[in-house]
C-alpha cells in the first residue's frame, strides 16, 4: 500500500475517534495542550476542503476527575451523573479549541437507538450533513446521561463507525494509545508482528485483537475490529494509529505507523441489497412517466412525480415505487409518513412548506435511499449519482 493512497488529505470526508486516555489525565484532568494540537490539526485538513467529524470520548472520565470520585468502576447513576458534568465541559473545551481557528463546533449525543432505528437515524443523518454543509465540525459522544447498560453501544469505536457509515465518510480514524493491530498484544507477546496494511477482515484478523486496556476506555482492540466491519462494509477506509504525541492526524500525514484497513469493493451493492431484498415494503409510490424516466438516470424521486400513495407507512420505511406498466421498478427509503406523502403527491417541492406547515425534504425518496429492482431498469440506474441533478418530473 502507497503512502500517497494511506494519506489523510486523499479523503473527502473523515470521522476522527479519539479515546478517553489520549484527552483526559486521570489526576490533571483535560489535556489541553494536546486538545489545542489535534484542533490545530483539524484546521489543517478543513483548510484542505476536508469534512471532519469528531466521535470524542471522555465525558465520563473528565466528569469523575471534576466531581473528584475515586478509581475504579463506577455505578450506573454514578457514570451518568459523571457524564452529565463531563460532557458540558468537554463541549466548551472542543468549542473553545476549535474557535482559535474560527472553526464552529456543533455538539451531537447519540444513542444505540439514534443509529439503528431508520426514523432516528435519518434525522442525525440529516443534522450531520447540514452542520458539514455550513462548515461546523460535529463532536459526537453517545448520549451517556440517559444510555442504560442494556441499550447502549458501550464503546465509542463502534460508533464512530455507524456516524461514519450515517455521514457517508470515506475514512475512519480511530486514534488510541497503541499504533496499529499487531498479530498479538505486544505487551503480552514480544514476537508480535504488526499489520501495516488489512486487504480484509477475516477470523484471523479478529482472533488478533486484545481486551480493553484502561479504566478510562472501555474500547479494546476487539471494538476496534468491529468497527472496521462496520465501516469497510459499508464502503469507508479505517487507521487505528497512536494519539499519544501532540499532532497525531498530522503525523499520519507526514508518515507516522499506523495500521490501514481497506474498504469493501462492492458497498454500494451491499447496501442496494440490503434495501431491496431484506425490508418488507410498507406501502407504495406510484409515479408518472417522467419520475420514472429520472430514477432511472439515477435522480431522487420528488413529490410532483408521484400519483398516488398506498399503504400507511413512517417516515425511513421501505417502500415499492411502482412504474407505469403497474409493476414495482424501485425500492427505497420513505422521505415522508405517509399521510404527509399523499398531501404532496403530484406537488412542486417549492409548495411542500405551505402545505404541510414546515419545510421539509426535496426528495420523496433520496437517490441515496433508492435501488432499482426491475431487471428492465436497473441496468441503466447510474449507481453513484452524486454530481447529478435530482428529478424535478
């Protein structure tokens, strides 16, 4: 693997995950120093035209060290409680870091729930793009206050994979006290080899990885593979590398080791998969000539092209577009409940706010959220239409 394809500034869009340890002393508490050098970091790629997402741990760990209680494990009132002192200050202090690059930070808290329920997950979705689209850099943590043990992910590098996969990031970088992903823990075995580069997970590649290796972490190397799953399936590269030093995005760049982890070759056709064979549609778009001539040249389907509406479905449910001829040509993700669906069936997307009360979505289904599943069609679907325009029909 060239070091010119490993480099950070050939990604568009990056989600940066940074451990409790690399950012909070347990005695001192926040690393400011080293906060102050990683935003100056993150300055550096946005000045490159780079999206930056930031998954930061530590709201549990730097809310212990301000209410002073003492080590070891912690119950679950006492960890929430933690994390509701910690996550304030932690918020201040990345917006405060951030601002001395006029940079805007943006605070998201997510839950399990957040990314898996396709509702949930829609609307972060939608908040994600809107703060990249204005410039800010989201700093992400899950929602500890009010996350039990039984709904929980429990870990920050599984879900600085699904915001990853939510914010169509081309690159996961998880940064840790350790370099990379070695044949074995290297504390435990000296003959350890490390892993430059991971073409695939594979079993063996899981049976690598180690446990959890601080109090304040509760990722191991074993979250770390998982992540990697989760974010090269659905198409985005992954470096686990060490954020111990100052300026550690930096020293990737200028060539620091770290381990590289390829995305899959075919994730779009996963994901199409997936949306079209395993979700039972929940009702039906009927669409005109017009819409279904531009879901074909790979554009979004909007409100003035649909006839009617079948069924009663919620906003993120699948549902079939049915073609002209009466028989479904596309599946996808509904843009809208379908009450509000029928309202704006066959209207401009100019008219939806007077409509319905707010301004809602463009798209009746985004081309992101649609896969063609008429063989007569699907051939001619452009799979990536990013620099296209979306169906006005």
């Amino acid at each position: 693997m060239t070091a010119a394809r490993k480099s950070l500034t050939r990604y568009k869009r990056i989600v940066i995950k940074i451990g409790s340890a690399l950012l909070v002393d347990r005695g001192s508490g926040l690393k400011k120093a080293w906060l102050d050098a990683i935003c100056d970091d993150i300055a550096e790629l946005k000045a490159r035209g780079i999206d930056v997402l930031v998954v930061s741990s530590g709201a549990i760990a730097l809310g212990r060290t301000v209410l002073d209680l003492p080590s070891g494990a912690l119950k679950l009132e006492e960890s929430q409680a933690a994390a509701a002192v910690g996550q304030i200050a932690l918020a201040r202090h990345w917006s405060e870091s951030l601002s001395r690059s006029s940079i805007v930070a943006g605070q998201i808290l997510l839950t399990l729930g957040d990314t898996e329920e396709r509702r949930r997950y829609l609307n972060a979705r939608a908040t994600l793009k809107q703060l990249l689209k204005i410039g800010a850099v989201p700093i992400i943590n899950e929602n500890d206050t009010v996350a039990t043990t039984e709904i929980r992910y429990g870990d920050n590098d599984r879900l600085a994979a699904r915001v990853a996969t939510m914010a169509g990031a081309d690159l996961l970088v998880l940064l840790s006290d350790i370099d990379g992903l070695y044949t074995a823990p290297p504390h435990l075995d000296p003959q350890a080899r490390f892993l430059d580069t991971v073409a695939e997970i594979t079993p063996e590649i899981e049976a690598m990885a180690g446990g959890a290796a601080s109090e304040l972490s509760r990722g191991g190397m074993r979250t770390k593979i998982d992540a990697g799953k989760i974010a090269t399936g659905a198409g985005c590269a992954m470096i686990i590398a060490s954020g111990k030093a100052d300026h550690p995005l930096k020293s990737i760049v200028d060539g620091a080791r770290h381990s590289w982890f390829a995305p899959s070759a075919a994730p779009v056709t996963a994901r199409k998969t997936w949306i079209a064979g395993q979700l039972q549609p929940a009702g039906e778009l009927h669409i005109d000539a017009g819409a279904q001539v531009a879901l074909k040249a790979g554009k979004s389907l909007l409100p003035a092209g649909v006839r009617t509406v079948a069924g009663q479905f919620s906003r993120g449910d699948t549902v079939s577009v049915i073609g002209t001829e009466g028989r479904e040509i596309a599946r996808g993700l509904a843009g809208y409940d379908a009450d509000d669906a029928r309202k704006i069936a066959g209207r401009k997307s100019g008219e939806i706010e007077e409509i319905l009360g707010y301004a809602g979505r463009s798209a009746m289904i985004h081309r992101d959220d649609l896969v063609m599943t008429d063989p007569a069609h699907k051939h001619e679907h452009i799979a990536s239409a990013e620099n296209k325009d979306e169906a006005h029909a």
